[in-house]
C-alpha cells in the first residue's frame, strides 16, 4: 500500500509541476508582446524625433511668436486663468 501514496504523491507533483509550466509559458508570451509594444513605441519615438518640423519642447525663445512671449509674460494668462491663483487660507 505504501507504493501506491508515493505513486499518487509522484502523480499530483507532476501535475503541478504542469500547472506551473504552463502559467510560465502564458506569462513569457505576455512579456514576448510587451516587448513589442515597447519596440513599436520606441520606433514612433524615434519617428517622431527625425521629424524636420520643431517640436514644443525644442523650441528656443527666439522660434515663439510675438504674441505667444506676450501671454508668458502676461500675468492674466497663467494657469489659474483671469482670477490668477486661488487665495492661501492662513491657519
């Protein structure tokens, strides 16, 4: 009788062992598209970085509109809109 637990023991490890190998195969197919989603994601980068025309945040002072310096400087344009910045509660 003693074979037969070891034989089921053997039986049961096996199959979690199966179990196991199948979770890793799921999950080196998530990271295998994962890293294609990266790879495209850097390609677009890169696409979007040999674009000739320039970017926002390669822009230089000199390359801003008149009237773009004119609303930085303007303390009505600023994030908080016309009101400027909400009032500090002093506690």
């Amino acid at each position: 009788m003693k074979n037969v637990s070891v034989y089921s023991d053997i039986s049961y490890e096996q199959g979690r062992l199966f179990q196991v190998m199948e979770q890793q195969v799921e999950l080196m197919k998530k990271q295998n598209d994962i890293e294609k989603r990266i790879a495209n994601l850097k390609q677009m980068l890169e696409r979007e970085k040999s674009v000739d025309e320039p970017s926002l945040m390669n822009m230089t002072s000199s390359q801003y509109s008149e009237e773009h310096i004119r609303q930085q400087q303007d303390p009505s344009h600023n994030q908080w809109g016309y009101w400027g910045e909400p009032k500090k509660d002093d506690v």
